[in-house]
C-alpha cells in the first residue's frame, strides 16, 4: 500500500473479515493512469478498477487479507454432474422415455459397461434438454461468478441443485453462488447482481430460437396455451411473456407449437431470468433495483410481494415463490445495504440497470403453467 499512496490526494482503507478494500481519489498528475501509477498497480497484491463516471481519478482497490479459503471443488462437479444427470432423465421423460435403472446383475459384471451404455442410449432423447438446460444456469451463475471475481468479492463456485424426475419435471432445483465478502457500493451491486440474468438470457434465447425451429405446430383449436409440453402422455400448456410470443411469431409462424426439448429450455431459461429479476430483497431484481433507487426498494419489493400474491388466485406457484422470498430474505423484503450506501452508481450505469428492469418486464409471464 506504501508504493500506492505518493499518487493518491487522499484515500480510505475498510478492513472487513478477509478483505482490505481502499477508496481512492488519484492525484491529477497521474490520471490515466500515468505510466508510474500503472507500473505501481502491477504490483498491487489483488483488483483494482476505476470507478466508472466519476472522472478519471477514482479508484477501488482489493485484496484478501492471509490465506485463501481452499474451495470445495470436489463438492461442485458431483452437484454438477448430479444435476445433470437428473435434468437428463427428466428430458427422456419429457421425450417419452422412462429412464429406469442400468439392468446389472451381480452375476453378470463383465457385460456392465454394455447395460450402461444401452441404458445411456435410451436416455439419448434426453441429452438435448440436459444440455440446454445446464448450458443457460450454467451461464447465470458464471456470470455473477466471473463479475464478483473482477471487483474482488469472494464467492464461491456456482452449486447446482439436483432434483428427483418424478417430483420435478426439468430436474433441478436452479443453482446459486454465494457471495461471503461484502459488497462496497451500489456499482458493484448492479453489475454483480444484473450479469447473472443477461448472461443466461442471450444463452436462452440461442435455445429457444434454434428449438421453434424444430419445434412442431400443433391445430389452435386443441391447445388452451400459445405452448405445449407432453408428460406421460398429459399436455402441459406453457405461458406467454414479450419475448416469447415474439419469438414464436418470428421462428414458428405464429403457430401453437408442442415445443422442440431445446425450446422448453429455452422457455424455462426465460423463466429464470423473470424469477430472478422479481425486485424483491435478495433476488438479482432486488440488488438491481437497490443499486438504482437506495432504501426505496424496500417499498417496491413491498409492492410486487402482494402482487404475487394477488396472481397465486390465478397460479398457485406464486404463493410458493413469495413465500420463498421471504425465507431467502429472512423475514424482510428490503434489501440489506452495502458498505458504501451513500455513493450512487455512475449516471453511464444507470442505463444497464434500467435495460434490466425492462428485461424483467419482457419476461414476465403472468401464469406460467396450466395443465
């Protein structure tokens, strides 16, 4: 920090449990940053970054105070491959197959690897919907991952939550990071919390697209949905947001479609991002709406809990939602603060934020299931 501080006017260091994080304005000499200053921050044990719209002279800087925390990767890829496979047999599910077991007897180890792969080739229907599925929650939680690493926050790798078939139709149960230091302002907050739900948006709509392409139409006087999906024979009707019923008009025609297995996760991934984007406590939409208006989130998220429970009359899933919301924010619906909750984001950032509080409304679906 010694070799730092010839260039800075004036500075703050906070200590929090792992981290030093020093607030910086630089001396004008050395906006640019000048090739000294440049030559210094090479050597500075962690990240740093300009703080974006506040001229050139604003600086953060972060680095972990002792050892890192050794992470658990062990613990990820079973979570990972675990999920997989269960998003895997619900695919086949989904394409009509029952998944079974591997038919391996005691009696009969040498032909094992051959019941195993026949047991992987009949569940092949499935692999489309797996990968589609994973390649979009995989892409959400990389990007809060890989966003949090750029402002040194400490989080942990993405888990993937694994969910028997026969419970639940896709899977899963999503997939979370955690972040375990301190947020510092509101710019770190929306760029954090808003890169989770855009990354996985772009991947689902790759999805989706390439899915109504293959996807079939099926008469509009037999469906009650603009979408559809077959369980064990039984139509399940999927709901319409903006951007779906533009997608469908522009790559099915406009048709009623029995969605393409890369369209439903296309569809879900749309679901995601809407879920995640509610402006409720500690939702992406909430970090997301703290970051444009402050303590005012808290009568938003206030607002848009009723309204959940308003549309449960309408689709019973909202009520479970608002009532996870409550239990992910530990009673409250506002949002906790951050380090430094006086300083607003830069006026550049707030049309990013605001793109994702229209994204929320693009892919609002008010009832997204009847069956």
């Amino acid at each position: 920090m010694k070799s730092l501080t010839p260039f800075f006017q004036y500075w703050r260091s906070t200590l929090t449990r792992d981290r030093e994080i020093v607030d910086a304005v630089v001396a004008p000499a050395h906006w640019g940053p000048s090739a000294e200053l440049r030559a210094a921050l090479r050597d500075w044990p962690g990240v740093h970054y300009w703080v974006a719209g506040d001229g050139e002279g604003r600086l953060m800087l972060v680095r972990l105070l002792g050892r890192p925390q050794p992470e658990r990767w062990w613990l990820h890829a079973i979570l990972f491959l675990a999920t997989f496979v269960t998003m895997w047999m619900a695919g086949a599910m989904l394409a009509g197959v029952a998944p079974g077991a591997p038919a391996i007897r005691l009696s009969e180890l040498l032909n094992a690897g051959r019941a195993l792969l026949d047991w992987v080739t009949r569940l092949r229907p499935g692999l489309e919907f797996a990968m589609g599925l994973m390649a979009i929650l995989l892409a959400h939680e990389t990007g809060h991952y890989l966003t949090a690493k750029h402002y040194g926050i400490n989080a942990s790798p993405p888990y993937f939550l694994p969910a028997p078939p026969l419970w639940n139709f896709v899977g899963t149960f999503g997939a979370f990071i955690r972040l375990r230091s301190p947020v510092v302002d509101r710019q770190q907050l929306l760029d954090v919390g808003a890169a989770g739900p855009w990354a996985g948006f772009v991947v689902a709509m790759l999805m989706l697209v390439a899915g109504l392409l293959a996807s079939q139409p099926v008469p509009a006087l037999e469906a009650s949905a603009p979408q559809l999906v077959m369980i064990g024979g039984t139509p399940l009707y999927l709901g319409d947001s903006l951007v779906m019923a533009a997608a469908r008009q522009l790559f099915a025609d406009g048709s009623v479609v029995l969605l393409h297995p890369l369209a439903l996760a296309g569809w879900l991934g749309l679901l995601v991002t809407m879920l995640n984007l509610l402006p409720l406590g500690q939702l992406d939409g909430g970090h997301v709406l703290y970051a444009l208006i402050g303590r005012r989130q808290a009568w938003v998220g206030r607002a848009s809990w009723f309204a959940l429970l308003v549309l449960g009359f309408w689709f019973w899933g909202w009520w479970i939602w608002a009532l996870f919301t409550v239990i992910l924010g530990r009673g409250s619906l506002a949002h906790p603060t951050v380090l430094d909750r006086h300083r607003r984001i830069p006026p550049n950032r707030r049309p990013f934020g605001w793109a994702s509080a229209l994204l929320f409304v693009a892919t609002f679906t008010p009832v997204p299931f009847y069956i």
